[in-house]
C-alpha cells in the first residue's frame, strides 16, 4: 500500500502533466494577453486554463488541502497542508514565442515543501521529488551524473520582478558574469532545474524570490543533491525560511562562488 506521500507525488505529476498539455497545444497560437504589475509581467489565457485544470484535479484527490494558485490566490481556506502551483512558469517566454516554459506543483506541510513535480514543455518530461526520497523522471528514479570540472561553473540567476532596479542585483550579476563560464537568466527556474539535471547547469543564485514554482524547484535540486546555502555559506535546513540571497549546487562549486564571488561584503 502506498503512503501518503507517495499518493500526492501521483497526483502532483498528474496535474502538471496535464497542464503542460494545454500549454503545449496552444504554443504559437494567438492569445487573449493581460499585463500585470508595474515590471511587465503577464498571463495569458492559458495561465487560466492550465491553473484551473490543476487546481480541479488537486482538490478533488484532496478536499482537505489549501492551494495558492500563481493567478488565483489563496483557495479552500487554511490548512497545515498546501500546495503552491504555478501553471505556466516562463509565462513571458511562451507569450513571446520562446520554447522556455514549464508548470510546477508543489505541496507544502507547514511551509516546508515536502512533495514537488516540475514540467518542461518542450520534452513533455516531468520531474518529481519527495522530501528525502531522491528524484524521479517520468516515473523513473532518477540520478545526476556527476558533473566533469570544465573550469568556472555554469550558474543560472533567479530574482524577484520587483528587483530589476535594485543596484545590489547589478553587483550580484556583474560578479557572477565575471565567474562564471555561462550566466543563464531564463527567468523560468523549472527549466534551469532540468538543466541541472541534465548536467547543463552546476549552480543556481536566488536572489529576493518569492514565486510559486521557487520551492519546488529548489526542493528538486537538492533530492538531486544539491546543497542550499546562504551568502555566509550555512546551509539552510528550512527552504520555507530561504534567506534573501541564496545559492544551490554541490558543495564544491558553491562554497568558492560565494566566497569568490564576495558577496558578504558586497550585499
């Protein structure tokens, strides 16, 4: 018989494939388009479809369960038990045209994300953890290679929208540019995270994050055994208690980033 946790990683893949169908069969097709926030920012029609389609299919497993929808907000009421869901990450990117999107679902006990399952678009793959149980691809466990030392380490940056004059982001970029082989802003964090799966990716940069599809992916990357870190290089234990500037990867790659790259001092 299986557990709860295994019962919920079921439905998580579940809802997230089913939104990345959506997505896919509508990519390229003209789209009923809304800004929001003061950065630029949209959703689009598919957003809707995908999060309502997502959001139907966890509360019907799950009735008892709290949702924070990317577009919706909070649903159901309160609970210990809540799942974040971000049905179209990189909603940018697939508006413009740019295969770079993905969905993510991601259950949180009491804040701390426990069950996670990411989609990427252009492959139809979807990657799911759970808390201390490693990662599986496709329904398949899953094991990242070890990565081959090529010299400084290709780092991906995330940020929050309200960041994007902030001096200190500047800082953080330019340094990062300087040591790193390749800087990577997709400005979707469910594809970096099957970039560093895939081994294309070593390290990621957080920077003032708060998007719903943030501890999923980060819970990702370490059952995949990345290490989270702080700019004072303690680990943090908690994801839900993330500090304004993180960094996750391997020990031996983020512990010389974050002392090469001075942070401490600079932030």
């Amino acid at each position: 018989m299986r557990d709860d946790a295994a019962l919920q990683a079921e439905a998580a893949q579940q809802a997230v494939a089913a939104a990345i169908e959506v997505a896919r069969a509508n990519f390229g097709r003209a789209l009923d388009i809304e800004v929001k926030g003061p950065r630029g920012d949209v959703v689009t029609s598919v957003d809707r479809e995908a999060e309502r389609l997502i959001v139907s299919m966890l509360h019907e497993r799950f009735p008892e369960h709290a949702v924070l929808a990317e577009e919706s907000g909070a649903l159901y009421g309160e609970s210990d038990h809540v799942w974040l869901v971000d049905p179209l990450d990189g909603t940018n990117n697939y508006a413009y045209g740019l295969p770079l999107y993905g969905a993510a679902v991601t259950l949180c006990h009491r804040g701390e994300p426990v069950v996670t399952a990411i989609g990427e678009a252009t492959t139809g793959d979807v990657a799911c953890a759970v808390k201390g149980r490693g990662v599986v691809v496709n329904g398949r466990p899953f094991e990242r290679a070890a990565s081959t030392p090529v010299g400084p380490p290709a780092t991906a940056l995330w940020v929050g929208y309200h960041t994007q004059s902030d001096p200190r982001l500047e800082m953080l970029a330019s340094r990062l540019y300087g040591r790193s082989r390749r800087l990577f802003s997709t400005w979707a964090p469910t594809i970096d995270a099957f970039l560093y799966l895939r081994g294309g990716l070593d390290a990621v940069t957080a920077y003032q994050c708060t998007g719903t599809e943030l501890l999923g992916a980060l819970l990702l990357l370490r059952e995949a055994g990345a290490e989270v870190r702080g700019v004072d290089g303690a680990l943090v234990r908690n994801l839900a208690e993330l500090p304004e500037l993180s960094f996750a990867g391997t020990r031996s790659v983020i512990l010389p980033l974050i002392e090469d790259c001075g942070l401490a001092a600079a932030l």
